[in-house]
C-alpha cells in the first residue's frame, strides 16, 4: 500500500470515528455511570474509618488494589457489552479499523499508569501516589483521543488531569498527611474525588443533555 493510500484510509478512520462520537458519547455514560457509584462506595468507608480510628487501615494494600481492579473489569465489561450492541444494531464489527485506531491511542498512558501504580502500590506501600498516577494517566488516556472523541470526553479528560495535579500538589505540601502510619484514607479520597465524583458528574451531564436522537437503541 502506497503512502498516500495508507494516508487517505487514516483519514477515513478518523472521519468514521468522528461521525460516530455522539455513539461513543452515549455508550459511555452508562460506564461512567457504574464505575462512579462504585468508585465513591468502595473509597467511603477507608475516609470514614480512618477519619476513626486515627489512621488505622480498614483493609490491606493488595485488598485495594483488587478492589479497584475489580471496578476496572465491571466497567469495562459494560462498556464492552454495549459497543457490541451497538455494532451488532448497526451491522458493524466490534474490532473495527476505529476501535484499534482508539485502542492504539490509549494504551501507551494506561500501560505506563497501570505498570507504575502496581509497583508503587506493591514494593514501595505509596497508595496515594499510585491513585494520583492513575487517576493522571487515565486524564492523558482520554486526551489522546482528542483527534476523534466527542468533547465531552475531551472536557472529562483535561478535569482528571486538572484534578490530579492539584491533588498531587495539595498531598505533596502536606507532610502530615505524607506521614500518616497508612495512607489508605488519603488514596481513597483520591479516588473518590476523581474516579467516583467526576464520572458520576459526566454520567449525569451526558444523560441530562442528550437527546433522543442520540440514545443507543435497546
């Protein structure tokens, strides 16, 4: 295939994802949507007992991370579940050229986030840090479909990337909160704040703003 030929199908790609973000715009709601309630379900009792008990872990560090992991797969499978309702309304291939084009985009910050915040959280007990990472390179995740993602999953992306780093800065300067004997509390406010607040404030927008037109058909 020529260069040009390779170029013209890119673009092509492109303008089919474009045509088709107020679909994307709307499947991702209902995953914003659960991963947001369980988001701020599983970061409330971790503030609340520590807020308690001065401190004290209410579960362990590979306990969160399963639990977020979990999160991660429920979500995920959703999102999955209702792509592939979409394509099959519209006679479509779940992997299509799109679907890899985005994939590709977002895989490179997602790796490098999920890699970092394992071992953080593994070998070097820094919960809070590792949620900070996660909760920017997901930010960076959804920006690097900029080139064909609806703009509200453009805005949602720039307000975790906003979130994360004002909350870097805000546990950076604070050596109390630095040193506290578990971070546990800390990491799951993160959490709570970003993955739980902001998609629940995504999901509600998108629902409250999108007309018929726009539903994905059941």
């Amino acid at each position: 295939m020529s260069q040009s030929q390779a170029a013209l199908d890119h673009l092509r790609v492109i303008r089919s994802l474009m045509e088709k973000a107020h679909i994307y715009r709307a499947v991702s709601a209902p995953a914003a949507l659960l991963g947001g309630v369980l988001a701020l379900a599983v970061s409330v009792w971790p503030v609340v007992h520590a807020a308690q008990t001065h401190g004290e872990a209410a579960f362990s560090n590979s306990t969160f991370l399963l639990l977020w992991h979990g999160i991660l797969a429920a979500c995920t499978v959703l999102n999955v579940m209702l792509l592939a309702r979409e394509a099959k309304r519209r006679d479509q291939s779940l992997v299509s050229e799109g679907m890899k084009m985005a994939l590709r985009a977002v895989s490179p910050p997602l790796i490098v986030g999920g890699v970092l915040a394992l071992g953080l959280v593994i070998w070097l007990q820094n919960l809070t840090l590792a949620a900070l990472i996660w909760v920017l390179c997901y930010g960076l995740a959804l920006l690097a479909t900029s080139g064909f993602a609806p703009k509200s999953l453009i805005r949602l992306g720039w307000a975790f990337v906003i979130a994360g780093l004002v909350l870097f800065l805000a546990w950076a300067a604070n050596e109390e909160v630095r040193n506290l004997r578990t971070d546990l509390g800390p990491a799951s406010l993160v959490m709570a704040l970003t993955f739980g607040l902001l998609h629940l404030v995504y999901a509600i927008a998108v629902f409250a703003s999108r007309p018929k037109s726009e539903e994905v058909a059941a």
